[in-house]
C-alpha cells in the first residue's frame, strides 16, 4: 500500500473541550488514545501512526485518560478490532478499486489514512456535527474525500452518497450506542440504498449493553441479524480474542487465549462481515 500524509491539515492545536462533555463523543478520544499508546510497542499489532500524529495536535491534558482507560490492557482490544477491520477493508477495496466508502461514527480515526485506498476509491466519513468540525481541521476534504456531519439516525443525509458502486461500510464503535431499533432502520436504510456491497463493524455482547449507558444495543450470534434484514448474509463472526498471536506482550497473549477458551468472554466484542444482496 502506497503510504499517505495528512496533506492540508493545518498545524494549529485542535480545541476538543465540547467532544469532551458528551456521554459518548468523548469516547472518539479515548480510542483514538489507545491506538496512539499502541502504536508505541515494538510490533505494534495496528501501527496507527496518524494517531499518534492526531493526538498531539489535541489542546488537552490526556493524564487523566491513562487512569481511566488502563491502556497497558485495552490498547491490544481496540488495535486487534481496527486491524480485523482494516483487513476486511483492504480486501474488499483490492476486489473493487472504484469503490464507495461509509464509514459511520467514524471519530478522529484515520482509517483512510491506513488503508490508503486507491485513487478511484470515493469516501464518505460522517459522525456527528460537533465531531466533524474537529475532524474537518485535521482531516481536510479532498477530491474523493468528503465529511458528512449528521446523526445516523436522521433521514436525509444519505442522499448524499452515490449508491451507483460497490459499497464498503464500516462501522467501528458505533452500533453499540445506537437503540435496538435504531440499529435496524439503519442497516435496513443502508441494503435498501446501495444495491451491493459489504458491511464490516464491531459489536458487544447482549449482556453488556444490558447493564446500560452509554452502551444500548448487543449481540451474541449473526444470524439474528439475518432473521431481521433477509438481505445480509453474514461472511465472518469474529470475537476479539480470535488473533491473539498478534499480541506482542506474552503475558496479555496469554491472557487472550486462555479467554478465548471462555465463551462468555470472548463474546463480549465481536467483528462482523456481512455482504449483500444475500
Ligand atoms: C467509540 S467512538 C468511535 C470512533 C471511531 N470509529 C474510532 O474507532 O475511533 C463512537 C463514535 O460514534 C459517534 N456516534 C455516536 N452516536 C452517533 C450517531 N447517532 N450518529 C453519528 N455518529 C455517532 C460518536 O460521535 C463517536 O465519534
């Protein structure tokens, strides 16, 4: 892959105080600190360089996230749920060269950054308002980069999106903030809107969006998402334990993979792929 630079972001520290006042939008930060602590280790299972890069653009005092977030431990669950989707993402775009790309929530993360699509690639980034007036500063628009600043859940903004193409959508760290039923009329939109495509996002486990906020919505196993949208055949169910080997520290390796045998825990975060038409 042919390596980018965050061309045209000004070099001016970035005010994030309002991110930071929101039940969920201060979450953007959080992964976006653990995947600049990962990018720090010796093999460094994410590499997000551009992280690192972002956070020191950010006029903040992040002391108080190393004892919130615990990074030693965390870092490797938000690096191994990136990389599973950027895996995906570099496979689909490999497949279609001129494809679409959605990518829902999409915080301060660089993604497009990492899988550096090729130059045919469209891609849409869309989170909420207050989100993507940050993100437009360190991640200006360019030709076949555009932001979207919307709530997921409104109509409307998805007219914006040529549905005429091969679709990749993500979704990392999104759907668990969303109701139930939220996250149906939205998957629902989404098949009904673009014609093919693949749809890759992580997710939590039932029982952790039951004990509530922020977290809404969960689920254990695909196929309840093909009972309830017919046109998504899912291609992959992977919890976040699966690539453990990828883990640099022996002792968290360990960890990983003793928990892997535990289906409780490794259920807790899962990725999934789905395609469609199914
Ligand atoms: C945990 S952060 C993940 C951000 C990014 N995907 C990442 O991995 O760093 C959750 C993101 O979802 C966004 N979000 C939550 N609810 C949303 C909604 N209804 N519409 C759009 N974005 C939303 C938040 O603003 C935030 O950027």
């Amino acid at each position: 892959m042919t390596e980018r630079t965050n061309e045209g972001a000004g070099e001016e520290k970035l005010d994030v105080a309002g991110l930071l006042d929101g039940e969920v939008t201060w979450t953007l930060l959080g992964t976006l600190y653990l995947r600049a602590w990962e990018s720090r280790a010796p093999r460094s299972i994410l590499s997000d360089h551009y992280a690192a890069e972002a956070l020191a653009r950010i006029d903040h005092d992040f002391s108080a996230f190393e004892r919130r977030l615990r990074p030693r431990s965390n870092q490797y669950l938000v690096a191994l749920r990136a990389r599973g989707l950027d895996d995906w993402g570099a496979a689909f775009l490999a497949r279609h060269p001129d494809a679409t790309v959605l990518q829902l929530g999409c915080g301060l993360d660089s993604r497009m950054l990492r899988l550096a699509p090729p130059p045919g690639v469209r891609w849409f980034d869309l989170d909420m308002p207050d989100v993507i007036a940050v993100r437009r500063r360190l991640y200006p628009e360019h030709d076949g980069y555009r932001l979207i600043a919307a709530s997921v859940t409104d109509s409307g903004w998805l007219d914006q999106v040529p549905a005429d193409r091969a679709t990749l959508i993500v979704a990392e760290g999104l759907l668990p903030y969303l109701a139930p039923d939220e996250v149906r009329r939205l998957l629902q939109r989404l098949t009904g809107h673009f014609t093919t495509g693949e749809l890759i996002f992580d997710a939590l486990a039932p029982w952790l969006a039951r004990l509530g906020k922020p977290f809404r919505w969960g689920i254990r196993d695909a196929r309840e998402i093909e009972r309830w949208n017919p046109h998504l055949k899912c291609l992959a169910q992977v919890p976040f334990t699966t690539h453990a080997t990828l883990i640099p520290s022996r002792r968290y390796r360990t960890l990983y993979r003793l928990g892997d045998r535990i289906p409780f825990w490794r259920t807790m975060s899962q990725n999934f792929r789905f395609t469609w038409p199914a």
